[in-house]
C-alpha cells in the first residue's frame, strides 16, 4: 500500500454522500477507502511507453495459437453465454 500524502477536497451533493455513507457502513471501509477504490477503478493507471511496445513486441512474437473452426467457437460462445438455451429460443 502506497503512502497516502495528498489531501483532495471534493463538494457533493447531499445523494452521493448518502450513498457513500451506507457503502461505508455496509462493508465497514471508510469512505475515503471507498472513494479511492472508484478512483482506481475508474483512472487507468500511467502506462510507460516502452513497456507497452515490449508486451506489443512480445504478441506478435508468440507461435499461432490452435484455434477450432469460427462456426464450431461461435456456437461455444453462444451456448456459454445463454446457458445452452436453443438458438431457436434466443
């Protein structure tokens, strides 16, 4: 955990801290945990360039990957997604 060293001040309005204020007392968090928690989840960190290129580099580096026929994967993926529902049902 990162040394917290920087106050922010933040006006909202009377709803949102409500809101906050039941998260904090449903999961026990303080509402300054809450709201970094949503920070981060929301603001995607600082990527390095070099690093990006590297992972890129790295991807077109890797041998193929043995795929199945699309039609034979797409009916996979629709029978996951709807539970193995007729697709006559979808």
């Amino acid at each position: 955990m990162s040394l917290l060293t920087r106050r922010l001040q933040v006006l909202i309005d009377d709803e949102r801290y409500e809101r906050l204020r039941r998260a904090s007392e449903r999961t026990g968090a303080p509402i300054g945990a809450i709201v970094r928690d949503a920070i981060d989840s929301w603001v995607l960190p600082t990527r390095d360039p070099a690093s990006v290129a590297s992972a890129g580099d790295r991807l077109l580096a890797a041998a193929p990957m043995p795929v199945e026929d699309w039609g034979v994967m797409k009916g996979q993926m629709l029978d996951e997604l709807y539970g193995g529902a007729k697709r006559s049902e979808r």
